[in-house]
C-alpha cells in the first residue's frame, strides 16, 4: 500500500497545477480509502466553472495515472441522472465517499449534498420489459453453461463470467440498490445480498478453479426464483424498427 496521505497531496498538486481556476475537488476510489497499490490510478472529480466543457480524461500526473471527471456546476444535475440511470453511481459515490482536496467557496459541499440524495432515492426500478428479459437472458446463459464441455475451457470460462454478471444484475436491482462492474461488481452484489451474493461469487470461483459449473448454476437459480423462475419458451421481446 501507498501512504495515503502522500496520496491526496499529489492529487491535490494535480489539481492545482492542472485546474488552477476549479471551484474545488475530490479524490475518490482506492485512495481515498487508503487501499491504494503501487499502480493505482487517482480518480478526482473536478468541479468545473460553467462555460467549461466537462469531460473524462485521463492523464499521467508525476509519474502516476490519473482518472478525471471534469463536470461543471451547470451540468452536475445532467451527469448525476445519466450515472442514476446505469444504475452504476460511478461518480455519485466518488462525491459521496471521496475526500475533498478543495472548497473555497462551497460548492463541492453543495454538489455532494446533490449527490447524497440521489443516493439516497436508489438507482431506477427495471421495468417490466426488462425484468423479462432479464430473466430469459440469465436462464439462456446458465443453460448453456451447463451444456458447456468442461474439456472446453474457454467457453466453460465466458459463459460463467456472463451468468454472473447478468445474476448480480438483477439481485442488486430486486434490492433497488447499486451495481457495478470490474473489482466493483463482487463489491457492491455483497453489500445488496451477502448470502446470494456470496453464493454466486464462489460458485463463479468453482467454475475458474474447478471447472465445476453446479454451483454457479444453483445460485443462479436462487436468483430467478426470486423473480418468479427460469424464463424459456412463452417469452417475447418486441423490436422497435
């Protein structure tokens, strides 16, 4: 691990050399939280003064990469509704959660105040229509994982990896709370569902080491039946041409 506090003086030297005119910042994702690695990259939100141009960059600040989000004042409320509506919270957790490096003025207080009630109301329910399809989709998945040689470890492997995203997708929005994807998919399925979640988890872990799908599949049942079961023949999915 990185001395964390070695860690916010560099961000905060990023942000005065590269944004001098910001209205403030935050430093967010493993170095905020003290778990950042030798390579870790720093992820800074900039608040930004309206008639900039907000952005998503990333950069190499002495010797370390850097991840950027770049929003202005006015276009806050428009980035915060696109990050509710993937249902991820990327940048809604990292003002949340994150560390502020600047505020003369206030307004990152403000805009994380913004940030903490859309939290706080939870990412969009599915609709109908996607809770359908949802399901059809994850049962198709499993039912060829379970049709997969295990001889065959590069299908066994992929097939695997999308039943368990697909699963975490619908737990973590049956319990209307946040997903994610990379290390924050595992993160945010076991703050949703610890048991289920966990389960989906090791099984994922038993089809890696083992080449045994039985228990991904199991839990992967335990989902849908949460959603009223495994859907195969009857469904139907509208295209809108």
């Amino acid at each position: 691990m990185n001395d964390p506090d070695a860690l916010v003086s560099q961000a905060r030297d990023l942000v005065k050399d590269r944004f001098p005119h910001a209205l403030g910042a935050v430093l967010g994702g493993s170095a905020a939280q003290g778990r950042a690695a030798a390579t870790s990259d720093l992820d800074v939100a900039v608040l930004l003064p309206d008639g900039d141009a907000s952005r998503r960059e990333v950069i190499r600040h002495d010797g370390r990469l850097a991840e950027l989000f770049l929003h202005t004042r006015a276009d806050v409320p428009q980035h915060f509704e696109r990050d509710r509506s993937l249902r991820r919270g990327t940048v809604l957790f990292l003002y949340d959660r994150g560390l502020v490096l600047a505020d003369p003025h206030g307004h990152v207080a403000r805009v994380r105040e913004q940030a903490r009630v859309v939290l706080a109301a939870g990412p969009p329910p599915l609709t109908p229509a996607e809770w359908e399809r949802g399901r059809y989709v994850l049962t198709s998945f499993m039912d060829d994982l379970a049709d997969a040689p295990s001889t065959d470890r590069y299908e066994q492997l992929a097939l695997a990896d999308s039943v368990l995203r697909e699963a975490a997708h619908l737990l973590t929005a049956h319990h209307s709370a946040w997903t994610g994807i990379g290390k924050w998919l595992p993160r945010r399925l076991l703050t949703a569902d610890p048991a289920r979640g966990k389960a989906l988890l090791e099984g994922h872990r038993a089809v890696a080491e083992q080449a045994d799908p039985t228990r991904l599949t199991a839990a992967a049942e335990q989902v849908l039946h949460l959603l009223g079961g495994p859907l195969r023949e009857g469904y139907t999915q509208r295209w809108h041409v």
